[in-house]
C-alpha cells in the first residue's frame, strides 16, 4: 500500500467536526478503498480550548490555518474557515505556493478569487477541489468539470439555497406570510439571524458564479448578477401561481444567449407539474442543459454538516486515489489561463414569459387601459384575469396578467406606463418565468 | 503539452458514430480542457463499405474488435460492440491483457462478467470506465464510485428503462392500452421488434446489478434477480393508482436488510407529489441512499446515441486529463478483490405496501372474506374499497386494497387464500408500493 495521505484540516465548526468524525470512524474502509490511509495530522481552529467531543490526540494543531499552511507536513490542505478573504485566503495561497493540494468548501474564496487561485494551483501541479462550495452534497462540480467534457452548455439553472427554498415551500403548504415562515426557518436553524444574504440571493449568485464559469468556460464574476430576493413574495403571488399551474422558487439561472451570458437570481416560475417544481424544503437542485448529453438534474441535500462533510470526502478521497503531485483535471473545468473573458448579456435584453400581479381601484376601463399598455409595448398576452381568490366587490381588485416570451425592457416600459396611471393601489408585482 | 491519447473505437452504430464525429469536431477543445489531444486511430465495425457519413481517412481498420485490442498501438479501447460474451468479451480481455484502457458501455457484459475484468484491469494497473452502461448520460457511476466514497448506501432505486418509462407515462396521459403504447414506441424506435428484454425487466436488472456492487461492495449478481415486467399493467391500475396519490413507474430497487441485499425490478407505485413520479417518458432518474450524504437524485436521458456518447466521452476525458499507466478510481469503487460475496435476500421477506386490485362477482359477503383474508394473514389494511370508476350494476366489480408495511410472504398467502375462493373474476393484480 501506497504512503498515506497526510491532510490538515482548518476550521472545527460543524462541518470540520463531521469530517474528522467520518475520517476516524471510517479509516480502515477508507484505506481499502482509497489503496491508502487517510491520516489527519494537523488541524487549526479558533478556539482550542472548545469540547467539540473529538478525539485529537496525537494531532497537531496551530493556532491559525495559514500557519498550519505554511509549516504542517501535509499532502493536503482542508479549508473549512469560509470568507472571501481574510485568514481562508491566505491560508489556500500559502498551501498552493507550496503545491499542497487544497480542498475548500469556501463558494465566497471562489467566486471572489476562484480564477487566480486556480492559476496558482495549476502552476504548481496542486488539485484545488471544491465539490461542498456549491449545492452541498449534490455532485455538480464533478458533473460539470469532469462527466460534461465536450459538451456546450446553453443553460444552467436551479434551487442553491435551501433556506429560501424551505420558505416558499412552508408559504405555499400552510398558508402562512414571508415573515411568519422566515421566523420558523430561524428557529430551525435553517436562517441566521441576519438572513439576508440567504433571502435577497446572495448566496444564490456566489454559487451561481462558481458554476457558470465550469459550464461556460468564463472567468468568475460575481458582481453586478441581476439579483431579486424573495421577501417580497407574498401569499397571493403564491395562490395564483398555483391558479396558472405554476410553482414559485428562486432560482439562479446562467444562460448564453447572442449578447452574451445571463446571469440572475429571482423568484421564478416554474410548471407545477416539472421535476424542479416537486424539489421542497431545503433541498437543493441543479439543471445543466448540454447539447450533447442533453438536460441533466441532479436533486441532494444543499447543506448540513454531514451532506457537506460527505462532498469534502469526495474531493479529499479523489485525491487519495491519485498518485501524490499527478496533476489530472483542470480546476475550473478547463485551464484556468484558458478561461475567455466574461461577457455579461444586459438584463432588459433578457426574453422570458412574465407573471404580473397588479392591485388596482374597482372602476371601469382598468383592463382596458393595462392592456393597451402592454400593447403599446409589443408585449403578447398569454391571459389577463382578474383573480377570483381576493376579490370583494368595489374594494381593490388584483388582476394577473400572464405574457407570453418578451423583452424585459418592454415589460418594465409598460409596467412603468401603468404605474403613471391613477389606478393602482400598490406596487405591481413582476415574476419570471422559466422554461423548464 | 503531453502526447496525445491515442484511442481506437470497436463498433461504430450510432453512439459509435455519434462518437468519432464529436471527437473529431471539437478537437482543438478536447485536447484543451484535457491537457492533451485525443486520436481515433483505429476502428473496428461489422461491415466496412456501409456509408456513415464519417470521415475515417487516415484511421486504421480492423476487421474484429478483439484484432484491434491486440494489435493497434492504443491507450483506450473503446468497447461500443454489445453483447455478454462473444466478441465484445474477447476484444475487452485481449486489451486489458496488454494494460491497455477500457471504457465500454456494456451493460451486459459487465453485469456478467464485471468483477473478473475489475480483477484483471486492476492488476494490470489499467482503467476500466463504464459510465455509459447505466442509465445513459447520468453520471450515476461516478457519482457511486467517487463522489460517495466513505457513505454507506443503504438503498438505490431508480427508473432505467426508458423504453417502459415511455409506455406507462403515453398509458397514463392518453388512456391507451399498454398494447397500444407499445405499438407507438417500436414506430418510434424507441422500443426493439422484440421488446421482450425492456418490458420484461431484464435490462433494468442489468443496470441494477452493477449499480448494486458499487452501493454495497458486494459482488456483481444478475441472476436471480426478482423480475417483473409492465406488460400486465392495465389502464384501471394506473386509474386506480392515480385516485390513491401514486403512480406507477418500473423501478430497480436494491436495499440492505437485515437477512441480505434485497434486488428487485418491478412496476411500482410512487406518490404522485415525489420527484421521481415527475421523470416522464424516454427519461430516466436514479436515487441514491446513503448515511453521510442523505438522498441524491438524478435525471437526465436514459438512452440515445448523443448522450451515451456523451458518457464515453466523459470516461474518456478522465483518461485523458490522467497520466497513461496511473491506476487512481477501483474499478467497481473498491478494490475489485475486496469485495464481498453476495448475500440475497429473499423475496418473500421483502417488506413494503402492497396495492392490489381484485374483480370480483357482484355478491354478498366478498368485502368481509376479503377483508378476513387479510386478518387472517396479519396484514393491516390502510384501505380498501369498490373502485367506483369501473362500477357497473350487477357486473363484476373492481375492489382496491392499499396495505400498510407487511411481508411479501403474507400478501402472497392471503392472495392464495382469496384465489382458492370462487368471487374473483380473473388474476388478481398485486403491485408493490415503494417509499420515495
């Protein structure tokens, strides 16, 4: 049997924990497996003095990961610290200039200097894996990097983060407010006290960066992705969703198009009767539309400790299974210095069917009026109703207009026509829709 | 950049053709992403004159694929023949033989004679790759033999016949017949002149098996695999399904119990509102259980020439982004000698719910003989009722049972007791409920 593999783990929280857990628990089937032990040897944390109920005898520790990075005999370096820059950042650069192999669970490392650290990596024939930054235990990196070599990707889309996912599920299931089902979601567990990050798709449009440079070959830029949280969602939009056959979810979506690629993360519209519609609660799922393979989706635990745990295995053990300093894949999916510049298609340029919901007074020529709107515009209407569900005579009616694919340009012209009229009460109420 | 990966393709139908023209036309990309240009410079197919519309200047030709494996001076054959034995067999041998790559997408062979080539391909230090054996273009393998490793699976089930997916899901949204169904499909080409080996489960068990070996590290085993085709489904089941919350979709399922590995191939009902019953038509979607990770879905297209190609393809890019002679992934997901014998289950010890459906005489008492029949075997009932929508005045009438959890064994005694009475009309349709 070949040396053993000899890693370093930064960062105990509870993913760190889960894996030393796993690593110990389940050596001697790892060896087998991988055709050599797995030994931790190092770790780092911020507080040595924690119980964290795991048995670190004979384990190094140091006091900060770059530290550990730069003086621990390690084969490879385990960054489960998180942060787009800071102690992380500097730990992975000093572990690559010494050609330690890195494997990071770090989507804000990635998607802020994924395409330099990646360079470094191949320099010094490291591996950078990073399967846990995207969609937890879902296997999405791998997908793309490795099983869709040769194939053209025109699409990727999907639910990457499960505490919206679990919010819109809870709406629509039981009835219940955005605000009512977020306080649920924190009390879980599943939403941090500050949650928006996770609510206005932050942390949707870091996952959705990562991906889009394995699918499409551009380098990561995850500034400026047109980003839509769900806090305005409201239980209406929810119910005549489901009247129009239609299911809410916020989805990331990348897409290459003439002007070059989409990038957005919103409250979408899916079929309430496609396979992404049924994916409830926190889970996480991801579509890859590729003209060779064709569509491809792949549904899993998008987060916790072990689901995570299990995708720094993966990477840690693909590593164990290769010979030490073997440089095999392409960290972003093709050399990094390959990667072509990122061009970013406008968002009014974007062309899809959209859901509106406007609140107006109960008084003659309302529908006449919107309608004309929406014409002068060149925008086809698929249906315009007035919804039955909250209607109460010469109160405030709520009418639902459904269009069939346009512009996003001409939809906010109109929409901004009909704000300038007197008739509506509130805010209109715009959702995408999505093919899928 | 390193020498090129010399590789010569054995059988050149259509995901053979799909293959070459791929590999020819994105060339300068492939060698790119994989650090290395990949060339075709042998073939081996049945007739040499028929016209492919390939360019195949320039590539040597054998007449037989094992000719080729001896002879051509490649790094990757390329087994796209078919077949358990035969050819196919001999020409996978010969290459190992000389230490010489291998990726195939022969299900059969390997479901026979997988854990022997393991053996041989590990031995000789060679890989031996095979994502296209099992449901298409979804990378489920290496999902199993990398991405997993460390999990404990303890079940996997999955739609991976799309020719039977597409017959049940046309019998369900047009009310046609399964005969009917069938028809449509072979005009399609969808389904073989003799369909015998799709409808009937076989191939399924196929896939089942290998999928088996690599979730448990057992053996690989086909035979006796528990088999039941769809050809006796009937439009009122599928009726029926549909009123109780299921539908039904023919399922390989392979699950750890305690008497053994329980592999099954059977038409099956799901819930209406999970993923999988969603997986619609030629479409095929595995799942996987395991302990670290949780559940893992995946759905992509089961079958066709572009994405069977594109999983050669993918398996050939893994060899290509590696240096030639370095052995990194076990072939079956551990050391082929590792793995552990084959311990069935039986069938009768399958637990589960039953749905069964009896047509029986219009006459007094049947409800409480059925229904005592039942006790009697110690199965609890959840429901059972007159299927009102088959229900004629005085003609047979339709009588739905839904069991809760029970033991094969029990439903086949009572089934036995119910038959041996003189109310049912015909066969008695027994069909097993799977929690998604």
């Amino acid at each position: 049997m070949a040396d053993s593999l000899r890693i370093g783990i930064a960062g105990l929280g509870t993913v760190g924990s889960s894996l030393v857990r796993i690593l110990q628990q389940r050596s001697k089937e790892l060896a087998i497996t991988c055709g050599r032990a797995i030994e931790i040897i190092a770790v780092s944390a911020r507080d040595r003095s924690r119980d964290r109920g795991l048995d670190l005898a004979g384990i190094t520790w140091f006091d900060t990961p770059e530290d550990m990075a730069k003086k621990a005999e390690i084969d490879v370096f385990v960054e489960l610290v998180g942060g787009a820059s800071g102690a992380a950042e500097k730990a992975v650069r000093a572990a690559l200039a010494r050609g330690i192999h890195v494997v990071t669970a770090n989507k804000a490392l990635l998607a802020k200097h994924g395409v330099e650290l990646a360079v470094m990596a191949e320099e010094k024939g490291a591996l950078l894996n990073f399967e846990a930054a995207v969609a937890g235990g879902i296997p999405i990196i791998k997908a793309l990097r490795e099983s869709l070599t040769g194939n053209h990707v025109s699409r990727i889309y999907g639910i990457m983060n499960g505490t919206c996912n679990y919010i819109l599920t809870k709406m629509e299931k039981e009835g219940l407010s955005f605000e009512a089902c977020l306080k649920e979601a924190q009390r879980l567990g599943y939403a941090e006290a500050d949650p928006a990050f996770d609510i206005e798709g932050n942390d949707t449009a870091h996952k959705l960066a990562i991906l889009t440079t394995l699918a499409f070959g551009s380098k990561i830029s995850a500034d400026d992705i047109y980003l839509e949280g769900i806090s305005n969602i409201t239980i209406e939009d929810i119910q005549a969703a489901s009247d129009l056959g239609y299911r809410i979810k916020l989805l990331g979506v990348a897409h290459v198009t003439e002007s070059g690629i989409e990038q957005r993360v919103h409250p979408t519209m899916v079929p309430l009767d496609s396979v992404i519609a049924q994916v409830d609660g926190v889970t996480n799922a991801v579509a890859v539309e590729s003209d060779i393979l064709g569509e491809l989706l792949m549904v899993g635990p998008g987060a916790g400790g072990n689901a995570t745990a299990s995708a720094v295995l993966g990477d840690i053990a693909d590593i164990a299974k290769s010979r030490p300093g073997v440089q095999q894949v392409p960290v972003l999916g093709r050399p990094a210095k390959s990667l072509s510049e990122y061009r970013r298609a406008k968002m009014k340029s974007h062309e899809g069917g959209y859901f509106i919901r406007l609140t107006v007074k109960d008084k003659a020529g309302v529908f006449a009026s919107i309608a004309t709107r929406m014409a002068e515009n060149n925008i086809s209407l698929e249906s315009i109703v007035q919804h039955s569900r909250v209607h109460t005579e010469g109160g405030p009616q709520t009418i639902i207009l459904v269009t069939h694919a346009t512009m996003e340009d001409a939809i906010r012209k109109a929409v901004k026509a009909i704000k300038s009229e007197k008739y509506l009460v509130n805010e209109p109420q715009v959702i995408r829709i999505e093919r899928t």
